[in-house]
C-alpha cells in the first residue's frame, strides 16, 4: 500500500501546485518562462509529466537535514518497525491529543511523498514505510478503550482508493473520542454501500478520497453514499484531498484537528 500513487504520467497543474506547494497560477507562470515543461491535451489543457515533477522537486527543493519533519522521514525510511512504533507513541506523548498527533505523521506522509518524487527513495522503499507505519497504526488503536454503546462509524475510501493511511489515522481520533470503527478500508463497490448500512448499523459514514482519484469517480461514489446515507439516516464525513462536492448536511474535513472538533459537536 503506497504512499503515494506511481501509477500516473501527467498530473493536472492544481495537483502539480499542491505537490509543489505553490499556487496554480505560478505553474503557469513557470511553464509560460520555460522554467517547467509542460504538455497539452487535445482540449488545450495543461498536464505535466510526473517525471517533469520529480526533476523540477530535486533541483529546487532545499534538503531537509533536520526538524521534526526530517527525523519522521528518517525513521520511516529506516525499515525499523519498533523504531516507527516508537515515533508514533512520542508523537501522542507531546500533542494534546491524537488528532494533533495523526495531522504531524500526515505531514511526515507528504514529505515521505515528495521525497520520492525527488529521487530520494525507491517505490518498495515508499511501500515498506507505508506498511510499517500502517501496522503501527493499527497496534496504537487495538491499545484504546472503547465504550460499549459507544457510537459506530463505518471508514472506508471511495471504489478504487488504495490511499487508507488517512483512514488509519483517523481510527485513532474516533477511538480516542469514544467511538467504535468499523473498519472497512479500500472502497467497497458502489452496491454494497447499502449492505453495510443495513448489516452495521453505523452512525457515521466516513468516507476518503484522495487527489490520485479520478473527480468523476468521486462524484459518482458521493452520489451513491448520498441516496444510501440520506435513506438511512446516517451522516456523512468526507475527508482526504479528493474532489468532493460541498453539500448540506455533509461534513467535510481536510485535517485531524477539523475530525475531532467535528466530533466533540457530534458527541
């Protein structure tokens, strides 16, 4: 399970800036100076090579030699599973909660991201990492109390989705607020959204997608998760970087501080 997806060969320009961490217009403005070599599609839109990206990332990205977000990156890539153990307890140990906790290991994931963008690791270093900090995860949520009559919410990704580590971290600020996870993960299909609801019973439905997802396949997985919730009554979170459409009644939430506030209101 990556980090980061390997499968795309262009990116658009919005996704190309958040990789690089700029806005839109100076994608553009680079393509327009020659700085950044660009494509075009038939429909005249702009689509950059993700080798383009890498090459772009490793000549103008400064080393990260230290700080917090250097030593995640050198713990994850170390292989060491006790070792990425023991940066996730200390992670919690200094943040007032888990979701503080989950939003610095999200950013460790995006600099882990960019690293290989860059060239500095290899793909089954990446994977390795993302296992590792999975199960490590995973162990973390096993060891939190759980209220009996506790509220459930169901974690799953949209169809397609191979991106869960979000997820994974979120468990994390479910359980800590009290609630039961139903973990489900990679996105069931679209038919058996109504199964789970009828078998589980959830209060919640909360659900990620990433920028590696096609937008129409959002769209398309939110309208089904819209007519099952809506007939069951079941609220929505929608989460991740992935193109959902904003509608009442649906909270949407980019970070871990944002879930457990949300939560709190919840109750």
């Amino acid at each position: 399970m990556s980090l980061r997806s390997t499968n795309a060969l262009t990116v658009g320009a919005g996704e190309a800036a958040r990789r690089l961490g700029v806005a839109p217009a100076t994608i553009q403005r680079w393509a327009d100076q020659g700085l950044l070599h660009v494509e075009r599609t038939a429909g005249g839109h702009r689509r950059i090579p993700v080798t383009e990206l890498r090459r772009f990332i490793s000549s103008s990205r400064p080393a990260q030699h230290d700080g917090p977000l250097a030593d995640w990156v050198k713990t994850l890539m170390s292989g060491d599973a006790w070792g990425i153990s023991s940066a996730l307890i200390a992670a919690r140990q200094r943040a007032p909660n888990w979701a503080t906790a989950a939003d610095e290991v999200a950013s460790a994931i995006g600099e882990l991201g960019r690293s290989w963008e860059a060239g500095e690791c290899a793909v089954y270093e990446e994977h390795l990492a993302s296992e590792l900090l999975r199960r490590a995860i995973a162990r973390c949520a096993d060891d939190l109390p759980r209220r009996e009559n506790g509220r459930r919410a169901a974690l799953l990704s949209v169809e397609g989705e191979r991106h869960t580590l979000g997820l994974s971290l979120a468990e994390l600020v479910f359980a800590e607020n009290g609630w039961r996870a139903l973990w489900i993960g990679e996105g069931p299909p679209e038919s058996e959204l109504e199964r789970i609801v009828e078998k589980h019973r959830p209060n919640v439905l909360a659900v990620s997608a990433s920028s590696a997802c096609a937008p129409a396949a959002v769209v398309q997985y939110q309208r089904a998760l819209t007519k099952v919730a809506s007939r069951a009554r079941v609220q929505m979170i929608l989460a991740g970087s992935g193109q959902w459409t904003r509608r009442r009644g649906v909270h949407r939430v980019f970070t871990f501080e944002e879930l457990n506030r949300l939560l709190v209101r919840l109750g």
